[in-house]
C-alpha cells in the first residue's frame, strides 16, 4: 500500500481535535463541580452531548433551577447550527452510507470534527468514524479530571476556574468580530440586550439567552446580511 | 428538575438535532435569511452567556469585569484558547488578591 488508509489518517489528523477538547473540558469539569454535579454524571454529560456551548447552557439552566422547557429549547437553540452541519455531511457521504451509519456518524458532528471531514477530499464511514473516537476520549476524560480537581481545589482558584469557560467564548468571538462588522455588530448587541435584560430582572438565565440569540440572529440576517458561500456548497471551511 | 432527567433532555435533544437532518432532510438549506440566521446564532448565543454572567461568576463583580477585559485584550492579540483562559483566571485569582490587601 502506498496511499495510507483514510480511517488511519482521520485518527492521526484528530489528535490536535482530542488535546484541545481535554483542555477545554477541563473547565466544563470545573463548572459542574461548582453546581455539585458529580464527577461520574460530568463525564456522562460530556459523554453523551459532546458540545460545550450546549453543555454550558444546558448546566447553567440547570443550576438556575429552569423548567424541562427551558432546558430542551435552550440546548437546541445553542446547538442549531448542528442541523445545518448534519444536512452538510449527510450530503457529502452520498448515498451508499446507510442509515445505521448515519445515525453513528451523528454523534460525532461538532465545529471541529465537521470541519476535518469537510478537509477532506472525500468523507466515508470509516474515516469519520475514526475521527470520532480520540476527541469523544479527550472531551470526556478532561471532564472527569476538572471534575474531580475541582473537588479539592481551594476556594480562591475555584473562583478564578470560573471564568475559564466564559474566557474561552471570548477568545472565539474577539477573533470573529475582528474579521467581520457583521459579527461585532452582533457580539455588542448581545452583550448589551443581555446585560440590560439581566439589570431589568424577572427573566430566568435561560429564557433571556433564547431571547438575546433569536433577536439578535434574525435582526441581523434582516439587516446585515452576509454574502458567504453556505456551508452546503461542500466548500472546505478555511 | 431531577439531574438524570436533565441529562436525558440534553443528550436527546443534542443527539436529535444532529441525527434527523442526516436521516431525514437531505435536501440543501438555500434560503440566505436562514443560512444567515443560523451563521449569526453562535456569536449572539456565546455573548449573551458570557456578558453579564462572567462579570458575576467570581467572589467579586471587580474581579469578574477585569477577567473579561484581559480575555477580550488577550484575544484581540489573537491568544490561543488556552492563553486567554488562563490569563482571565490569572486577572481574577490577581484581583481579588488586591482586594484582600485593601
């Protein structure tokens, strides 16, 4: 064999995918130690969600004692964009992945596992299956290890872990902003409905991040519209 | 809200979204309002988590607001994830130090 098998390739390539998702979950583990999640449950949350945005929402709610409503329209909400990866990659595997495949391969769309796939020239089963696994191990193991650290740190770096998450959503929104008007438009609208919505009070967390993201998402494809190429053209993401 | 329960909500709902659209749809999204929507819905859902929620998610609102002023200037000279983490908690465990002094 002179071409390397694709499965084989998709796993090495998934390796940077895997570390960074320890990282960041890392700071999930920590998050839930606060609400007093136990560690066992942390690592089942990562295990089953694999998504840290939906993840963080979805434990916020919780925490803030929200209805099962709020929760399940919360997570979708944060998780939407997962539809439009999914009709993507369900385009691109063609017809002869079946549908218990299909169905596997789900579990494993996120921005950063998507976005592999989509590098490569052409995407099976196999290979986005292989590209699952390491970064499935990474986002769960470093949950249970920030969940379990978080149990015996001092109050104080607890206190300071508590914004390693909300640091993480700046570092990806800062970056964006900066490459588009549309986008910083977009982060200071949220911000500041939010924070007005929040000084006004009576609104539970959950529903005023539905009403902030609905608002600010459809004024903005009203009034600032992009002109991107769509993620179903199968152009590979930059 | 028992926390199995809520662990189920978000495990199905999570796995729902991913699995029906590669079953299910497979027709391409071509409306540009809805592409555009759904391209927006991150940024305003990762902003309204973190503001004003990081402002309150230390011992004091100081801490919290000189957390989130280092991440934005960390990442604004485009630090990786992981530096604009650990600078913004770095700034909170240094604040509240200050404060404990004063």
């Amino acid at each position: 064999m002179t071409t390397p098998n694709p499965a084989t390739a998709a796993l090495r390539d998934s390796t940077p995918i895997a570390l960074g998702y320890f990282t960041v979950s890392l700071a999930f583990g920590l998050y839930c130690a606060r609400l007093d999640v136990p560690t066992a449950l942390a690592g089942l949350i990562s295990f089953t969600n694999l998504s840290s945005s939906g993840q963080f929402a979805g434990l916020t709610i919780i925490g803030a004692g929200g209805s099962h409503l709020e929760l399940a329209i919360g997570v979708a909400l944060v998780n939407l964009r997962y539809v439009l990866m999914a009709i993507s990659l369900g385009q691109r595997l063609g017809p002869q992945v079946g549908t218990a495949q299909r169905l596997l391969l789900a579990a494993g769309i996120t921005d950063e596992i998507y976005a592999l796939g989509m590098g490569r020239r052409q995407v099976g089963f196999a290979d986005y299956a292989a590209s699952m696994v390491l970064p499935i191990i990474g986002w769960t193991s470093g949950t249970i290890v920030g969940a379990a650290a978080g149990e015996v740190l001092p109050a104080p770096l607890v206190s300071a872990c508590g914004v390693l998450l909300y640091a993480m959503f700046v570092a990806i929104v800062v970056p964006a902003a900066v490459g588009s008007r549309q986008v910083l438009v977009v982060a200071l609208g949220a911000a500041g409905l939010s924070s007005l919505l929040a000084s006004i009070g009576g609104l539970d967390v959950g529903w005023r991040i539905i009403i902030v993201t609905i608002v600010i998402s459809a004024a903005a494809a009203t009034w600032l519209p992009t002109r991107r190429a769509d993620l179903d053209s199968g152009v590979v993401p930059s | 809200m028992s926390l199995w329960s809520a662990i189920l909500l978000m495990a199905g709902v999570t796995y729902l979204l991913r699995a029906l659209p590669m079953v299910a749809l497979r027709r391409r999204i071509t409306n540009p309002w809805l592409l555009d929507f759904l391209h927006y819905v991150p940024y305003a859902v990762l902003t309204a988590m973190t503001v004003p929620a990081m402002i309150l998610a230390t011992e004091s609102p100081i801490s919290g607001l000189v957390a989130l002023g280092v991440a934005v200037l960390v990442a604004l000279r485009r630090g990786s994830l992981l530096l604009v983490a650990l600078c913004a908690a770095g700034a909170v465990l240094a604040t509240e130090a200050l404060i404990n002094l004063i």
